[in-house]
C-alpha cells in the first residue's frame, strides 16, 4: 500500500530556514513525478512545487520561486523541500502528493 509521511515541519522565525522530507512507501518513485503542496488557515490547498521523475524539471509557485528547492533521492524513495528566508505567509500544513496520494502533512508556522 502506497504510504506517504511527511516531516521536518516546526515552528521558526521570519528568514529563518526548514527543509521537508516526504518518505515514500509501497511504490517506487523512479519515473514519477511528485509534489508538495499547502494549506494554510481558511484557504484552499495550493501547489508549491513539483520535480519529475528524473529530477531533471522542476517548477514552483510565484510566491515560493527563488527561496524554496525541491529535489528527490530515488534510490531513497525520498523527496525533500528546502525552504529559506521563509515569512509569515508561509504557514501551513505542507503535503506531499504521488500518484493521486496525499500524506498526513506537516505543520510549518513562520512567527517571532
């Protein structure tokens, strides 16, 4: 059964940094792409970026372009987003999506 867990989320301050894991279980990443994707308070869930399959494309939302970098490990079955400069207007649960499964999120909160 396909699994996915996310982690890395926590509580940081305005230009501070986080990076995001999401494991993958009972499927193999190779050849697929992946996403991670956010919801905040009272807002719909958006997209934030996703990889290829290969690594080799990858694409991000306006207001994450230049401060987040996804990347993925396949023989870890493992894909990362590495967050900087992070401001308040990115609290949210982040996700991560494969093939039409959602993880159970993790919660990142941009405070002083």
């Amino acid at each position: 059964q396909l699994q996915l867990v996310e982690s890395g989320g926590g509580l940081v301050q305005p230009g501070g940094s986080l990076r995001l894991s999401c494991a993958v279980s009972g499927y193999r990443l190779d050849d697929y792409a992946i996403g991670w994707f956010r919801q905040a308070d009272g807002k719909e869930r958006e997209g934030v970026s996703c990889i290829t399959g290969d690594g080799g494309s990858t694409s991000y939302a306006h207001a994450v372009k230049g401060r987040f970098t996804i990347s993925r490990d396949n023989a870890k079955n493992m894909v990362y987003l590495q967050m900087n400069n992070l401001k308040p207007e990115d609290t949210a649960v982040y996700y991560c999506r494969f093939r039409g499964y959602w993880g159970q999120g993790t919660q990142v909160t941009v405070s002083s």
